[in-house]
C-alpha cells in the first residue's frame, strides 16, 4: 500500500517533474515545445507522445548520470523508467543518491 505524500513530498516531485521537463526540452532541442505542452503522464517516445526515439532516449541516459548522479544498472527496464515524465521523476526520486 502506498503511503501517502506529505505536501512536501508532493511540492518536489511536482519541481522535478517541472525541472526534468525543462531539460529534456534544451537536451533535445524541442524549441517548439513548452514544459506546460509536456503532460506529466504522456508517453515520451512513439506517435502518441513526444515521438522520441532511441538517439533521444541516450540524452535521457546522459541527463540522469550528470544531474541526478544515476546509473541506470538494468537496461531493460528502460522502457517502463522512461515511459513518461512521472516515471522518470519517480525513478529518479527512488534512485537518487542520499
């Protein structure tokens, strides 16, 4: 059973999500995209989503080893850590070093 997130809790994974928008933005040269056009749940990569592919899915790779300090260490999860930016934020926030 999850527990529940503190305002806290819920006022930092709101940033990250927000901050990891802003990055994947300037990383990928997605000029014509804003933060706010980005939902939190929306698939990153295929015709539904962003549309990423695998060359974006290696910045995403780089963005969190230099920001986060994470090393993604089973590669084939990748599809479910890199689905949207709520599962990107949500790794990070279970991997990130103390």
């Amino acid at each position: 059973m999850p527990t529940p997130m503190n305002e806290s809790t819920q006022q930092t994974e709101r940033e990250l999500r927000d901050k990891l928008k802003e990055q994947l933005i300037e990383a990928l040269n997605l000029e014509e995209v804003t933060p706010a056009e980005i939902a939190d749940e929306a698939p990153l990569f295929g015709d539904e989503g962003l549309g990423l592919d695998s060359i974006d899915a290696l910045e995403i790779i780089l963005i969190l080893e230099r920001e986060y300090g994470i090393k993604i260490e089973k590669p084939n999860e990748g599809k479910q850590i890199f689905y949207s930016i709520r599962s990107l934020a949500d790794y990070i926030l279970a991997h990130k070093p103390a």
